[in-house]
C-alpha cells in the first residue's frame, strides 16, 4: 500500500530480500490499479488523518497527477501513515487467510492419501 510510483520494482526487491514468495508479491501489487487507487489511498488518507488526529482536508478530488502534485504538501503525512497502517493489517490479515488455505490444502492431499492407501 506504498504510494508512490514505482511500488512493483520496491515490492520485487523487498521479496527478494526477505524471501517471500516472489509471483504473490509482484500479483499483489495490482491491487492498487489505476481504478481502485483513488478509493484505497483517499480511506488511506482518512484513516492516517484519524490515527494523527487531524481533521481531514475536505478537497474536491479529481484523479490527476497535476491534482495529486499540488495536494501533496497537504496530504502526504496523513496518506502514508494510513498506507502504512493499512499495508500492515492487510499484510497481517493476508497471511492468516494464506497460511489458513495452504493448511487446509495440505490436510485435504494428507486425507486424499490415507484413503488411497486404506484401498
């Protein structure tokens, strides 16, 4: 939930490091595609501003890179705390929902096997 440009290349090379599973970082970042962007970085912006304790700037968004570039100066502090927040939690909330599908994949390979055994 960076946002900045060039997320693909940090998220590669962040999995790289770290590791991880290379083709579900790079899938993973198209969840922040040009239609769903605006929506996740303005709750971004609003849950940053409620963390920091200000009040959200009420702005007449239009989704422009001139627009974006002149709101920064305003923006910026709420937008990347809450991106923060939020890339930690869907971080969090993603590796349960994986870790739950591959347990439950591998208990049903281990129940496939028994019972190709027990014939």
């Amino acid at each position: 939930m960076l946002p900045i440009p060039g997320q693909m290349f940090t998220a590669v090379a962040l999995a790289i490091i770290f590791t991880a599973n290379l083709p579900i970082s790079f899938a993973l970042i198209f969840i922040t595609n040009p239609l769903t962007m605006p929506a996740i970085f303005y709750g971004a912006y609003k849950l940053g501003a409620w963390i920091i304790g200000t009040d959200p700037i009420e702005v007449e968004f239009q989704a422009s890179w001139t627009w974006f570039t002149q709101s920064l100066d305003e923006i910026w502090i709420p937008l990347v705390v809450g991106s923060q927040v939020l890339g930690i939690l869907l971080a969090g909330l993603g590796y349960l929902l994986i870790d739950a599908l591959w347990r439950n994949a591998i208990k049903r390979q281990w129940a496939a096997r028994q019972r190709k055994r027990n014939q």
